[in-house]
C-alpha cells in the first residue's frame, strides 16, 4: 500500500453517467425549479413507495418543513436521542419548540423503545408529554418503529423518522419512507450518504394535506394554484404569498445528480452490505462490538461503527488509524451536552447510555468506492494494532 494513501470514513461515488447527466441539465432551459426536480421526487416516491415526496435544499431544512407541516409550534415538546447529529434537535429549536431527548439502547444505537416508554409513562403524570417523537435511523438500521407507532397512538404524539442515514434501507419488509408508522420521515443526500445530490433532502409524508403544505413553504409560502387563492388572480403571472415560508428549494441541477444516483441505489447498497460481511468475517475475535442487527430491518449501511472497551483504546485507535491515513471518524457527540443545550439546562450524565457509546464508538471507513485493497489495509491496521 503506498504511503501516499487517503482512506476517508465515506465520500461520494460519481461516474460518467453523473457528470453527463448534470452536464445536460446546465445546457438546458431550467436549473432551478424545473422539471428535474420533479423527475426526482416521483422517480424517489417509486422507489419508496410513497407518492408525497419533497425535495429540499437540505435534511436539516427538510426535518424544519416536517416540523412545521405537522403543526409544531412555541410550547411543543420535540424528543429525539442524544445519538445523532445536532439538526434533528435544532429545526424544533428554530420555531421555538422545546427539545427533549431519549437514551439509546446500547446494543442498536438507536432509540430506546424501554426508555421512551419509561419517560412517557412519567410525562403523562407530569402532563409535559411530546407532541413530536424524532427517532433516528442510526447508521442506517431502523428504530423498532412498530412499537414507537403503538406508544403514539397511546401517548397521542406525531412520529418523524431522522432517516439521513437509511435512504434505501427497509423495515417492515417495505421501504423506510413510506410512513406506515410514521408521520414523515426525512433523507439526507449530503456526499457522505448513500446517495447524493451535491447538498440536499427530501421529506415524505403519510398525509396529502401534509404533503401540500410542505410543498408551499419551502418556496417563501407562495402559491400559483388559482384554486386555493383568496381572489381571483389577475392573470397567469399571479401568485400569492399565504403564509411566511422559507427558501428552501432544491435545483434541477442537483436533481439530476440524484436521478442518476437513484439508479444504483440497490448495488451501492448490496456493495456496503458485502463491505460489512467482510469487517464481520476478518475482525472476529477482537475485542469491540459491533452495531446489533434489527431482524425487522435491512441497513443500508450507511456507517460501519465499533465499540471499543472504552474511550482510552477509542483515542489511541483513532490517532494510529489518522497517522496512517485512514481518517476514522466519530459519530456522535451527544446532542445535549453541546454548549448550547448545556445552557438550556442539560448536562453530563442525564444520558448515559448515549454517553458511554459516545466514548467508545469509532467510525470505519465505509462507501461503495472502498475498494478491496483499500479495506484489507484497514483491517491490517487495526489487527496490527491489536496484536
């Protein structure tokens, strides 16, 4: 292996057929809100399986749009887990809601189902229950979404599922987007994911009323459908402004991007799955642990993550992997203790399932363009360590 190399933790995979179809887009009439984006949504609601599908600037302006669509307002209550990235909490901060958080089970590093149960059983006597629960699709396994759905129903609140990690992931034997237990759930197709589009999201919806609302205020709350103004328009340049929306539009040059990537969703997904099989198979018997598999649920793999014996060997295997080029990585810091949510009141310790993963977990590197080679080296590395 030449000692030139740069092994990142994820990267985008672009081809020909990405750089001819973006190509075509920036020789053509529209680069903004053209056609292209809609080719996206609908050949996306095709793959997922759910018609109200909209593509965003962004997740984290997508997780804002499904927050809103759902009715959040200043006095609501969001709860997600610590283990994730500061955005699921941060679009409820952004209209004023407040953020809770749920622990995570410490063998899938995601959402606690016992846990949420547990701190709901206690909001309802305290009459503070959430009117959003947030879990995160970590990595790209599923939540146990089939019991969080039965806790709603109980506790009354709405269920947007964080799945920037699991576009083409499934549960339930259907794919993560239809919204069978949810009431939206929102993409990532940042370059690291599993597809991308440059920056970009997209929400889906279990509601059609939902759905056009989003539509709505993600252009600054215009509309152009004469049907729902409050007058007649005075010709076809008419628009009206309803409410205060946002710019939160995707382009049609990105949208390309993603249609072509859309293509090969499924072998980039088979390809991380073969990539898993391979880290299983050659890191038996070292001791750290790995994610645990929910039998509901297909991954998409987004992440590949171990957890070390504790955060000493974590730093040390870190900075051995960094010194050699290979840039692990570590995901996440848990939300609440940010300096921000330590000022709204958190602290070290409210979390500690959350907080003890946070302290042995390490990123490996994982994409659809780790080539054999590159991930042999990787596992030199760390048996060499360990040895």
């Amino acid at each position: 292996m030449s000692k030139d190399v740069h092994i990142p933790y994820g990267t985008q995979n672009i081809t020909d057929e990405d750089i001819k179809a973006v190509n075509d887009t920036l020789l053509s009439r529209y680069l903004t809100q053209g056609p292209g984006v809609e080719s996206f949504e609908s050949e996306f609601a095709n793959v997922i399986g759910n018609p109200f599908c909209v593509a965003t600037s962004s997740a984290t302006s997508g997780l804002h749009l499904a927050y809103l669509s759902l009715g959040l307002k200043p006095g609501h209550t969001v709860w997600t887990t610590p283990n994730t990235f500061v955005a699921t909490a941060n679009a409820a901060k952004y209209i004023g809601a407040e953020v809770d958080f749920v622990d995570i089970n410490p063998n899938s590093f995601c959402m606690s189902v016992k846990k949420l149960e547990e701190k709901l059983v206690q909001a309802k006597r305290d009459n503070c229950l959430p009117y959003i629960v947030t879990p995160v699709h970590f990595a790209g396994q599923s939540c146990n979404m089939k019991e969080i759905h039965k806790l709603s129903k109980k506790y009354n609140f709405k269920i947007v599922e964080d799945a920037a990690h699991a576009v083409g992931a499934s549960y339930n034997n259907k794919k993560i987007g239809n919204c069978e237990f949810s009431d939206a759930c929102v993409f990532s197709f940042h370059p690291v994911k599993i597809i991308t589009t440059g920056e970009g999201g997209l929400v889906t919806f279990k509601s059609q009323d939902h759905y056009k609302f989003c539509q709505q205020a993600l252009t600054h709350g215009i509309t152009k459908d004469p049907e729902v103004m409050t007058r007649p328009p005075d010709g076809t340049w008419h628009y009206e402004m309803q409410f205060l929306g946002f710019n939160y539009r995707i382009t049609d040059i990105q949208c390309a991007l993603g249609l072509s990537q859309l293509k090969r969703l499924e072998s980039n997904i088979r390809r991380r799955e073969e990539i898993v099989t391979t880290y299983h198979k050659e890191f038996e018997g070292l001791p750290f642990n790995y994610q645990s598999p929910n039998s509901e649920a297909r991954s998409s793999w987004h992440l590949f993550v171990i957890l070390l014996e504790n955060k000493k060997i974590r730093k040390e295997l870190y900075d051995y992997l960094r010194s050699k080029n290979i840039y692990v990585q570590v995901h996440y810091i848990p939300v609440h203790t940010q300096p921000y949510y330590i000022n709204l009141g958190f602290e070290w310790g409210d979390f500690p399932e959350s907080e003890n993963y946070y302290n042995r977990c390490l990123s490996l590197p994982m994409y659809h363009g780790l080539s054999n080679d590159d991930q042999d080296y990787v596992i030199k590395l760390i048996k060499d360590y360990f040895s």
